[in-house]
C-alpha cells in the first residue's frame, strides 16, 4: 500500500469538532486587541518539549538512602535483577549512570533527571524511594528470577475542571514493569501508553538497564544567588520524563526537605508534606526558538511568576518559574545572578551541585 | 481605507480562510482547541495590522503554524504532558469501516511527529510552500526544513510501515493557488 503525503494531510484534518469561534469572534478579538495594542504581548508560549517519539519513562533505581544521609550514602546495592550487569546507585548526590540503550524501536536515554532519590531514564529508585503498593494489583511476574508486577496500559481521563483544558490521553496510564532488585529495591520502566508496547517489548527493556560510569549532572547556567531556604532538589537535562532539546538544562529549587520515601512516581509539583506545599522554583534553558515571550539579556516577567533572560547570542532561553512563592523583583534579582556556559558544549557546563 | 471597509475586507477573509487556518493549526498541535486558540490570537493580531500586511493568507497561514507550535510549549501543556509522555488529543468516531480506520491510522502516525517536524510536513505538502518560504515562516535555516521533512517522511513510513511518497505536480498546483 501507498500513501500520498497531501493526501495524509487532508484526512488527518477531517472529521473536525464544530468550531467554537465565529468570524464575529474574530473580529470582537481584533478589536479587543486593537483597544490595548500598547501592551501587547506575544500569543505563543514558554518553553518547550513535547514528548519524544519513543518516549519511554526511564527506570529508576533506588536505595536505601534517606535525605538526612543523602551527602555521602554508600552505594546502593546492586540491582542484579533484570539489568545484564549489576546496577549500582552512584553514591554522590546529583549523579547519573544510567547507559542508554535502544530495544526494538525503543530507545532509553542516559540519565536525563537526578534528584536525591532516583535517577531518570528508566527510572531507577534507591532503595526505600519506591512504593509498589499502586502497582501490586498488577499482572504478577518475574523478571530474571525476581517478583514483579506488570500493569498494561490504561485509556485516561481528565479529572474534573480539567476536561476540555488538556486532553484526555495526558491522562493515561503507561505500560510500566516493576520488579524489585533486591531488598526493598525496586526498578519501573514505564512506556508511554500510544507506544503501545507489549509487556514482551516492555520486560526486554528491563532486561538492559545497566549501570555506567557515575557522572555528575551538569547543566549550562549557574546562579550566584538564591533567595534563603532554597536547595537544589533536582537537575538534569530535562524536567522530567521528556527527551531534552540540544542545550537543555533543568533546575528545581525546593524550600524543606522533602522524604524520598513511599513514592509510586517520581515526585511532582506541588511538593506536598505535612498537608503543606513546598516552595518550589524552577529554572529551564532552551533554545530560544522555542520559547512564547519577548524576551532579551536583561530579565523581564510577561506573566506574573514567570520571568525570561536570553544568552547573551540571544539563542537560548532560561525561564524562571517561581510556582507563586517568589515575589518578580526577587525572581529578576536571581536571573541577574545568572552565569551562562556555553549550552552548545557541554564540556563547559557546570556540575549542578556547584550551580545554585 | 475606512474602518468599516477594512472589516468587511477582514470579514470576508475570516469568512473563506478560518477553516482552512484551522485545519492547519490542528494538524500542527495535534489538539482542535489548542488549534482554534491560536487562530483566534492571529486572526485578531491580523486584524490589527491589516493595513500594513501585503498578503494577509500568507502572513495567517505561518502565524497560525507558529501559535500552534507555541500552543505545545505552554508551562501547563508541557507539565502535564511531561508526565504523561501523552500525544494530542484525537478523539476518534464511533466507526469501524476500513476507510475510517485507515483515516485514524494516518492520523495517528502524524500526531506521534514532534509538532515542529509536523508543521513542516504540512506547510510543504499541504500548504506547498517552498523549503525557502518553508524556512522563513518557521525561522529556521532551509537545511533544518529540508532535514526536517526527510525525518518526517522516513518517521511516517515505518509507523505506517508503508511506502509515503510526495506528489509534485500537486504539489506545484497547490502553490500555484
């Protein structure tokens, strides 16, 4: 069989909702825009990547290292499950050792997100981190001799004042396989659910996570101030599951410790303990072709909580995103604090423990 | 040009261009709401500085591909997708015949490019636009876009596992519009 490209085009167009906007819409949203074309700003957005074509959500590896001991905790032991080689969790905080490999038409990246309870690629938790209890009512398998669980992949749904805002299918539930390495140690390799993967294609991603060289997480900016309270909690080249663009770098700041204990995901905004939500501060450099907003080398914040500064060739943009507990002065007075290293070398970047 | 005359000229634009814009727009962000946001932004940028755009399809046309890019990179849109590793939406018919199938099919190999690599795909092969103009409206070098399609056709080819070719000769008549 044989496609025509045009022809692929027009029939990924039909079918089409009724539209929601007239031409008296149109002309009312000129009109509102021509009475305040002083203060206009851009229509497009932020930062940013969408997910990869392959995207797999990494395994992790976890530990049993606390946050209380995560300086110098002992390497954690060995994952001989699944991996062809034992995996060992770096003992330093903010490094990586996740290998890429591809399985099929799959592919796992390096370590792309770090924080001081697992490593991102295939996400692979420290001992303690991980939680099984979501996926204990799972398909019960083995994995290279070791008890796991496998849950397939699940349609979404939206949760309610979110229908009609993001699309149902950012709901769904990966294809994910978890097995436990050792001793209260355990591995998940989650697949995006319109991969489609089977649980075949899903345990032979397991069956090749194995550990490299533990490298420290660089990113290209540095900060030389940070407002009080605020700690690297997490850093990598991207923000979490995504396949980070050339000269991505992504920095959370979290204000309190948070227990790397009891997850069944990695840990996402909002930073709940106690009932109460962490201060969080979130940097991200990209290109700037992907980028919404004006924005130039001296910082500015289009949107409340939200402020810009460019590299100073203009092409890459850092976004600060200050999740409303940053005042804008105190955000512009970070980003005036910034250091940039070359992002299109990465030989020059910044380990990020010496970055905040 | 008088105001009333140049709402009846934007009127009448909006009247034959809206749903091709959104067509456009859907097929580079993947999601019928996000499509329509950004057409609405542009189409009200349009409005504004009608007198001073000399081709008001063209300059619509890369402004509703632009915003729709844009629309994927929202905080909001990245951090819930970034959890989800979810594609677009694309709610499919109730309908189980061959021909809708393979619409569905094709749709759904096109929604799993990147947006980027989508748009250009579509401003080429829909829209006919040349890898130069092609390049100016996504401001990136022409060798991004003639790479770009490349990667979009071979991307196609093995989620479809089928042969994808380019008609030309539509191709030529489609810019000739």
């Amino acid at each position: 069989m044989k496609y025509e490209l045009s022809d692929m085009l027009e029939a990924g167009k039909e079918n089409a909702p009724p539209p929601r906007y007239s031409v008296d819409d149109a002309v009312a949203a000129g009109r509102k825009r021509q009475r305040r074309r002083t203060v206009l700003t851009g229509a497009g957005s932020a930062a940013v990547v969408v997910a990869v074509a392959t995207a797999i959500a990494v395994p992790q590896i976890v530990t049993d290292k606390g946050p209380a001991t995560q300086g110098n905790a002992a390497p954690a032991a060995a994952s001989k499950a699944a991996a062809p080689a034992p995996f060992a969790y770096p003992a330093d905080n903010f490094t990586g050792n996740i290998t890429g490999f591809k399985s099929g038409d799959l592919t796992v990246t390096d370590t792309v997100h770090v924080t001081p309870g697992y490593q991102v690629a295939v996400v692979v938790y420290r001992k303690g981190v991980y939680d099984p209890k979501k996926i204990k009512t799972a398909e019960q398998v083995t994995v290279d001799g070791h008890a796991g669980y496998f849950q397939k992949s699940l349609p979404g749904k939206a949760p309610e004042g979110l229908k009609g805002k993001i699309p149902a299918s950012a709901f769904d539930t990966p294809a994910s396989l978890a097995w436990q390495y050792d001793d209260n140690a355990w591995a998940v390799v989650s697949v995006a659910a319109r991969v489609k993967a089977t649980q075949q294609e899903v345990a032979a991603i397991a069956a090749k996570v194995t550990a490299g060289a533990a490298k420290p997480v660089t990113v290209d900016f540095k900060l030389s101030y940070v407002p009080k309270g605020y700690e690297l909690a997490a850093a990598g080249p991207s923000s979490v599951l995504n396949s980070p663009l050339e000269g991505e770098s992504y920095v959370r700041l979290l204000k309190g410790d948070f227990p790397y204990r009891g997850l069944t995901a990695p840990a996402q905004d909002p930073f709940v303990v106690n009932d109460k939500q962490l201060p969080v501060v979130q940097l991200t450099l990209y290109p700037k072709w992907n980028g919404k907003y004006r924005s130039a080398t001296t910082p500015s914040c289009p949107e409340p909580g939200l402020c810009y500064r460019t590299t100073d060739n203009g092409k890459y943009e850092l976004e600060l995103s200050g999740g409303g507990f940053l005042s804008d002065p105190e955000m512009i007075k970070m980003l005036n604090s910034v250091t940039f290293a070359d992002p299109s070398d990465p030989g020059t970047w910044f380990k990020a423990t010496d970055a905040v | 040009m008088a105001v009333s005359d140049r709402e009846a000229e934007f009127r009448d634009f909006v009247t034959a261009q809206m749903e091709p814009l959104r067509g456009l727009a859907y097929l580079t962000c993947g999601d019928w709401q996000a499509a329509e946001d950004a057409v609405l932004t542009v189409l009200a940028k349009l409005y504004v500085k009608w007198r001073r755009v000399d081709n008001h399809a063209s300059y619509a046309r890369t402004a509703v591909v632009r915003a729709a890019i844009d629309e994927t990179r929202r905080p909001w849109w990245r951090r819930e997708r970034s959890q989800s590793h979810a594609m677009p939406d694309h709610p499919y018919p109730d309908d189980s015949t061959h021909a809708v199938d393979e619409r569905l099919r094709v749709r759904e190999a096109l929604l799993q490019l990147p947006p980027r690599l989508r748009a250009v795909l579509t401003l080429r092969y829909l829209e006919g636009l040349s890898v130069h103009d092609t390049a100016e409206a996504l401001r990136c070098p022409e060798g991004t876009v003639k790479s770009y399609t490349s990667r979009g056709l071979d991307a196609l080819r093995q989620i479809l596992g089928v042969e994808v070719f380019v008609n030309k000769e539509l191709r030529r008549e489609v810019r000739a519009v």
